[in-house]
C-alpha cells in the first residue's frame, strides 16, 4: 500500500511538490564564497521538557491474542451480492477448514457482519452437519466465536456462513465509492480496501496475513455494471433470481493472505495492452476518461518484465487490472491481480497533467506493482514485519522509474522525498523503531507511517550499495523463490542476502531494524605528508541536541569516502562496527577535498570540523559537488541548527552560496527548509524579513527559467519552474505577482489556458495576496474541473488564503460534499500550512468538529496526518499542552504516537526559537543590500 505520507508521502515525493512547492520566491544575491565562515560548535540548548531523554514513550498497548490454530482454512468459497441502493450486501462462504484438534467452537476475525446462519459439515460423509447455536461477537478484538453443540473432529470439512453486512463510507472494507456520471447523476461503485485488518468487514475471515488460502470469488451484481476482483472471469451469466443481475465467476487464486483479496462493482472505462512476457495488462478508468488511462498503462507495461528480470522470478498471475476509485484513503493499494489507486495517482490527462502528476503516477505504478513479487508472493508473516513490504518497495519504485524515464534524476528526489524525510521524523524522541511489536488491530495503522516506508528504504538503499547490485539481486532471487506462497520475517531476507553476499547482514541490518534513531558521525581530517588521516566517531543524533544519556547506541556503520579528484565514486569503504574510527586514506594532497557518504546513501547525519567544511564550500559552488551531495550537505546542516548544534545563521549564509545552483531537487529541499523555517519566524514580528531573503535567493533562478518553457527542456526544468514562480509567488515578489495576475486573468476567461505545470504556482500566488473575490474565482474552477488532479491542485492551495473570514470559509468549505472525503485533510491542512493565522483557525477548526472527522476517518492514518497538519507548526510550550491535553480528553488510539511526535516537534520550535531568533534577526538586517561576488 502506497500511503499518501507526510510532506507527504512514501509517498513522499507529492507531498513535498504539494506542501513545500508552493512556497516563496525571489530577488538577487551573490556572495562570496571566501567570506563564509563556519563556526561548528555546540549551543546551549534550551531544555525540551515534555520530551523523554532518549526513550520514546510507547503508546500503552491493549492486550491482545492471534487466532486459535486449531481449525485454519484451505479454500474460500464466496459469493456476495452488493445493493447500491440500500448501500447493504448478502454473502455465503463456503470455506475448506482443515480442524487440527478437536474443539467446540471456531475463532475467527469479524467486524461490522452480522452472522445469519453457520454449519460445519466434515467432508467424506463422516458425518452430519451441525449447525452453531451461538455466535459470540467480542466487537474490542474483531472477533466472532462460533459455538457448536458437539465436538467437530480432526480433518477436513466444509464451514458454511452466510451473513449480511454495509457497505460503509469510511473507505475501509467493502464500501461505497461515491462518482458522477457523465451526465453528472451521481452513483455508487462497491469496492474494496482490505489492508492492513479489514477483510473481516467484508466477509468472516482468519484476517491475518500467516494465515493463507485460496478464493473463488463469485458476485452477483447489476448486469450493466462491471465486476472485477484478483483473477480473470471464467464464467458470467443471467441471475436466475433477478433478470437485473449477473453471476460473475472468478478464477480460483493462488494461495494468498485475505489483505490481499479485492473486488469492485461500478462503471468503468479501460485500456489494454500485454507486457512483454505475454501478461494482460488493462488500467480502468471513469467512464468516457480512457484516454487518461494510457500512461500509467505505458509505465506498467514496462515495469512487469522489469520486475521479472530483477527478481528472476515471473508474474504469477493471467493478468493485472489498475482501477481508479474515486474515494479512496490511501495512494494505492497492491491488491493481488487488482490495484486499486486514488485516480490522481493513476489518470493521467495528456493536456492538463502537470509533469510532477506523470512523476507519481510512475513511482506509485513501481510502487504497487513491486508487491505482487515483495508482498504477495511472499508476505511478511506479521504486521512488526510490514517495514519489509513497504520498506522495500517504497526502495525499488525508484530503481523501476530511474529504468523506465532515466531523465527524471530519480534518485537525487530519493534523497529528498525519502531520506531526508525519514531523518527528520526518526531523530525524535519518540519515533520508533522500524520494526515493532503489533498485536491489536488498532495499532497496526500506526506503523504506516515514515518509518516503515521512507527509513525502511533507505536503509535498503544503503544496504543494496553495502552489497553491491549483483550479489543483492542474487539474495533476492533466492528469497523469492525459497518463501514463495509463504511467509517470511525480517532475518530471513537477511538470511538470504547475507549467504549470496557472504556479508554479516543480519549483524549490522539488526542495529538499523530493531532499534530507533540514527548515529552523528563526527569528522576531522589531519594531513601527514601524502596522506590524510581521517577520524570519524559515532553517536545517536537527537532532534533536541547532542545525546546525552550515559547508554548510547551504536549502528553497525557502511562508510564511503570520496576525495575531489572523483566526487562521484568512493576511494574507501569501511564498516564502522565500533564508536570511532582512524582511517588514512593514501596520496591525498593538501589541497584535495575529502567527503564522506557520497551519494548521500548512509543513513546518518555528519558533522564536520570547520575546516573540512570550509573545504567543501567551493565545491556547492562551482557544482563539481554532484547535486545529491550538494543537497546532502545543506539539509545535514540545516538540521545541525534545528538541534542547536550550529547557529542558523551558518545556515542562512550556506544558503546564499546555491544562488547559481541548477538542480531542481537541490533547491526543492532548499525550498522545504525554508518553508520550515518561515513558518517558525512567522511567530516573530520579523516575518518580512525571512521572504526578502527568499525573494532574493529565488530570484535568479527565477529570471534565468522565466515563465515559459524554452525548446529542448525537459521534465525536471518543468519541476524547477514550477517550484520556483511558487516560492517567488508566495513570498511576495512584486513581478511574480503581477505576472502571476495576468495569466490567471486570463486563464479565467479562457483567452490563454494555463499550462499545467504552471497552474499551482499561479493559483498559490492570486491566493495568497488574494480577496474574496480571487477566493469566489478559485471555488468556481474547482466546481467546473473534470478532472481529479485539478481539483486537488486547487484544494492544495486554497489555505494561501490570507483574511480571517476566507480562512473560515475554506475550513467549511473542506467538510462539504464539494471536496472528496480523503481531499479533507489536505484542505485543513493547506490552511494550517499557509499562515500564522491559518494554524490557530485550522487548529480550532479541528477542535470543533473533532467528532465528525474522527467518525469520518475511523481511526485510519488520515487521523494520523490531520492532527500532524494541523499542529506540527506551532512553537510555544503552551500550545504543547493544550495539544496534549485534548487528546488525553479525545481518544484517537490509532494516532498516539503522532500526537506525542507533535508535541514534541512544537517544544523543538519553542525551543529554536528561543535560541536563535535575535541571531537570525540580525543577520537579515544586515545582510540587506546588494550581495557581493
């Protein structure tokens, strides 16, 4: 499942593009490079009370128990049948059990069903049916015991259920997925989302991924309506009950877990081709839209014999259907056979799709197409293991994009969306480690956070350059082929990896897995005649400063070193297994640049001495730093003065040495940091100051792309501009305005149509120096927009909104029936994220109608990601406690960890804020004027 995270993302990419790129924008500067100065050094930190040590306070876990494994299924027969009318169904199952120990009662997962009738009827005429005389509902653990008269002895038998359940709107199990006809009559698909504990509100199941069996699927639905679930149909015909209903019979599956299974009823359009290795490949789309369905089918088409080389290991199934749901709460969902997806994260419209759009689709197609192999073909054997699906795959989305379009520079978007994201979140008190115990269902939607997705791939990343591509494609291989139609646990990959490596994989993968956080690495150099002695130390880096308990941990280290005689290629590796290291590296000259990790591929912070650093410095500016250390060596630093251990003002005049940087991901993380930082200044009386900065460091970048694109550009150029006339846009740059005016002037009336990648720096832009009238344009756009992807584009941007009554009106606006139910979140947060004022209103707002959107989203991650929307700008220990407070008065058990994670993020802000505001204040009033080269 591919999640729509946090700056969000992993995935992370649109997040960031979402967020942070609409942001500001330019002026000039230049400064010169001899005149920057690092004082590397430690601050006193001002004390983050309210935030444990170095330990993570742990949610208290509810106790919890698996299912009995004295009766386990074989096979499922199911037969449901939906009424999109009633919004109810029927079912019958008709499951294959093997009874292991003879009982009276059966235990299995249940939710939101109620049971009609159960049997139990042993197979080969051995005995005589018996009906259950009780079903014993335990609602807390989604469970339901069936009690029967008699003891069923061991063997094979056959356990029919028939039941009825609803088909709900909270986006989970089998639910209602309101669409617009052509015509614009609305109506109802039937679909499903399973992952990770609700297949028990579909049908009565041993929902838990050990546990596996084969299906026949069989619904009964409207004649005119298509149905589609994992396996190709073998049989349609006439309901003899209903002369309005079809029976459509699917293929037995593989053997697979029920998370896995999936089935929609609705109206569809689709595309079709066949991969390479004879595959039937179809993308569904809204009808009338199957044009918009071509890309992502180009992507997949590509990806599936790619997967099979890699893997060595074929697709296993007939075919592969990718449909768009309508309402849907995660980005796509791997379901065996049949991918569902948000339709902004599969269609693909070839004129009004913005080239970030295309991005996406790619990622989130190599993403989900990923698990058929990492996933459903082996599974993890329980939830504490769901870091290896997601961690994995979140990994190779990006080796199968960098295959298919090499020209998106991929990889150095990793850094940005994935790894950087993950440091962030993990150098917290209360992060966790990537692999954690689950038990009950309601704590399992916590791990899909950016710990499993965006740290798991990154410690696969790092782990894949530690082993070398050969030897890794080999452990996988053998993995695959040793768990398929199994299960697997974490030391079983490493198992594998470590016997085609001949590595100590487990060893050093352990350090990394099973316990939270990340090292420091600390880094001074000493010339000796030819020869530079580096020495490096490790310890644990905190977002609240240097660590300081008396135990600290160690990781098991990969290091690569490179020298500026080849930026791009280490001249030393090492495995740092203890806490310090003197390495020499041979023939390197005095004047000679020495880093460490380049590629930014270990998963660590550095912190170099003054001199090493100053050494760099030349190489961010005459660009022989490849991008992806350029980027590396900012965001190490920019989180350095979060934690206190450099000033910020160190920073701010690293900053102005990418003035004549290219690369548009290394100023899309320039970007985001400074969207972090203008929010923490918007609490000052100082704001302006921090957007003439902006204005000025975005402004040649801006002049020299201008706002139409030339010949012989190409996607990421189409990134750059976008990002940049955003954050120029934002930030109040006067030409960017005026420009930024007239072409949605025009826009409007239709004499000059927006590009796409041109519409969200635009819209953010009028909006953000808008009025009510701006507000009324956008809000009409939004009801006329066909497509998915400009609707969000415009809910994105509408909390740039600066009047308190417009705020109020786009926060009632993102609980109307006019913005899909998973779109709210992202309206409320655009809010939170657009002012000063927007957080108090969001904040406020969420309070208010607490009740709604908790019942909305039922506990899921969306929870998780409003509340950390809403809240994560504040930066007063005030606003800490009354966070706190009300959620220790307002239960949301599924979004513990984030609400302990926000308050800990606010008390980091007051505590920043504290510590380097006068400083920051007066280097941007110094710095006025004119930059010098």
């Amino acid at each position: 499942m591919l999640l729509v995270l946090g700056r969000w993302v992993s995935h992370a990419f649109i997040p960031r593009v979402s967020t942070c790129f609409p942001a500001l924008l330019p002026r000039t500067i230049l400064r010169n490079f001899n005149k920057i100065k690092f004082i590397v050094h430690i601050h006193s930190a001002v004390s983050v009370n309210a935030v444990s040590p170095n330990r993570a306070t742990m949610p208290e876990r509810r106790p919890f128990v698996r299912l009995p494994t004295d009766v386990f299924p074989v096979n499922y027969g199911l037969c449901l049948k939906p009424d999109l009318i009633d919004f109810t169904f029927e079912g019958k199952l008709e499951a294959a059990v093997e009874v292991t120990q003879p009982t009276n009662q059966i235990v299995m997962n249940c939710a939101d069903i109620d049971i009609i009738t159960a049997s139990f009827v042993p197979e080969g005429g051995e005995g005589e049916e018996v009906n259950a005389t009780g079903f014993n509902y335990q609602n807390e653990d989604e469970k339901v015991t069936l009690s029967f008269p008699s003891t069923l002895q061991k063997g094979s038998a056959i356990l029919k259920i028939d039941f009825v359940g609803e088909l709900n709107d909270k986006m989970k199990g089998f639910y209602r997925s309101k669409y617009a006809s052509p015509s614009g009559e609305v109506r109802y698909a039937a679909v499903t989302q399973f992952e990770a504990t609700d297949a028990r509100r579909a049908f009565p199941c041993w929902d838990e991924p050990a546990i596996k069996a084969t299906f026949d699927i069989t619904l009964i639905v409207p004649k005119e309506r298509v149905a589609l679930s994992n396996m190709n149909v073998i049989d349609r015909k006439p309901y003899p009950e209903d002369a309005g209903l079809v029976e459509v019979k699917f293929a037995t599956t593989p053997i697979m877990s029920t998370y896995l299974v999936a089935f929609v009823i609705g109206e569809y359009d689709f595309v079709e081709g066949q991969s390479s290795d004879g595959v039937l490949v179809r993308v569904y789309t809204p009808l009338g839209k199957a044009e918009q369905g071509k890309f992502a089918l180009e992507v997949a088409i590509k990806t599936l014999p790619f997967y099979k080389d890699y893997f060595n290991v074929p697709y296993p199934l007939p075919k592969i259907d990718l449909i768009a749901i309508a309402d849907f709460a995660a980005g796509a969902m791997e379901n065996w056979g049949l991918v569902t997806y948000r339709e902004t994260a599969l269609l693909i419209d070839p004129k009004n799709s913005c080239s970030s759009s295309r991005q996406w689709v790619a990622l989130v197609v190599g993403h989900e197409l990923a698990h058929q192999w990492f996933g459903n073909l082996v599974t993890m054997e329980w939830w504490t293991h769901l870091w290896l699906n997601e961690g994995f795959a979140s990994w190779i989305e990006y080796l199968c994009v960098d295959h298919c379009f090499p020209e998106y520079d991929i990889w150095t978007q990793f850094v940005s969306a994935d790894y950087t994201r993950a440091l962030e979140l993990d150098a917290l008190d209360n992060s966790h480690p990537i692999e954690v115990n689950v038990g009950h269902p309601s704590e399992v939607d916590e791990i899909f956070d950016a710990i499993s997705y965006s740290k798991g791939a990154s410690v696969i990343r790092m782990l894949h350059d530690y082993i070398g591509d050969q030897d890794f494609r080999k452990g996988m291989n053998a993995y695959l082929l040793k768990f398929q139609h199994k299960n697997a646990s974490t030391e079983d990959l490493w198992d594998c990896l470590g016997q085609a490596s001949g590595k100590p994989i487990a060893e050093v993968m352990s350090s990394w897995t099973q316990q939270m956080g990340f090292p420091i690495i600390v880094v001074d150099q000493e010339q000796q005649g030819d020869d530079r002695i580096i020495k490096l130390s490790q310890k644990k880096f905190c977002a609240s400063g240097p660590h300081t308990a008396e135990e600290c941990p160690s990781w098991m280290v990969p290091v690569s070193i490179c020298t500026s005689d080849d930026p791009s290629h280490a001249c030393h590796k090492v495995l740092l297994d203890g806490t310090d290291a003197t390495i020499t590296l041979n023939n390197v000259r005095p004047d000679q640049w020495v880093k460490i990790n380049p590629g930014t591929v270990g998963f660590y912070r550095l912190q170099y001495s003054t001199s090493m650093l100053e050494s760099l410095l030349p190489g961010v500016r005459d660009l022989s730093l490849p991008p992806v250390d350029r980027l590396g060596l900012q965001n190490d630093l920019f989180s350095l003065s979060r934690a206190g251990m450099i000033s910020t003002v160190d920073v701010l005049r690293l900053m102005e040495a990418f003035i004549n940087e290219p690369n548009y991901t290394v100023w899309s993380d320039l970007s985001c940091n400074l969207g972090v930082l203008s929010s923490l200044l918007s609490n000052t009386d100082f704001h302006e100051e921090i957007q003439e900065f902006i204005r000025d460091l975005f402004t040649p970048v801006g002049l020299s792309l201008g706002w139409d694109s030339k010949p012989g550009e190409g996607h990421l150029e189409a990134l750059l501009r976008g990002l940049v006339l955003g954050k120029l846009g934002k930030a109040g740059h006067k030409a960017t305005l005026e420009e930024a005016r007239l072409r949605f002037k025009e826009h409007v009336e239709g004499r000059q149509v927006l590009s796409a990648d041109l519409r969200s720096p635009v819209y953010l832009t009028v909006l953000k120096h808008g009025d009510s009238a701006t507000l009324d344009t956008m809000l009409k756009l939004h009801k006329q927009a066909d497509m998915q992807e400009e609707k969000n584009r415009i809910e994105r941007v509408l909390g740039a909104i600066s009047a308190p009554d417009l705020i109020q009106k786009v926060l009632i606006f993102a609980l109307s029936d006019d913005v899909r139910p998973q779109d709210t979140v992202s309206v409320i947060g655009g809010v939170a994220e657009g002012s000063k004022q927007g957080r108090k209103a969001a904040w406020k707002f969420v309070k208010d109608n607490w009740e709604e959107l908790h019942n909305r989203y039922q506990g899921g991650f969306l929870i998780s990601r409003l509340i950390k929307l809403s809240v994560d700008g504040f930066a007063n220990e005030k606003m800490a406690a009354e966070v706190k407070s009300f959620f220790e008065s307002h239960q949301a058990p599924a979004a513990e960890r984030t609400v302990q994670q926000c308050c800990e993020n606010i008390l980091l802000n007051a505590a920043w804020l504290k510590r380097d505001t006068d400083d920051i204040h007066q280097y941007l009033l110094q710095r006025k004027g004119p930059p010098t080269v």
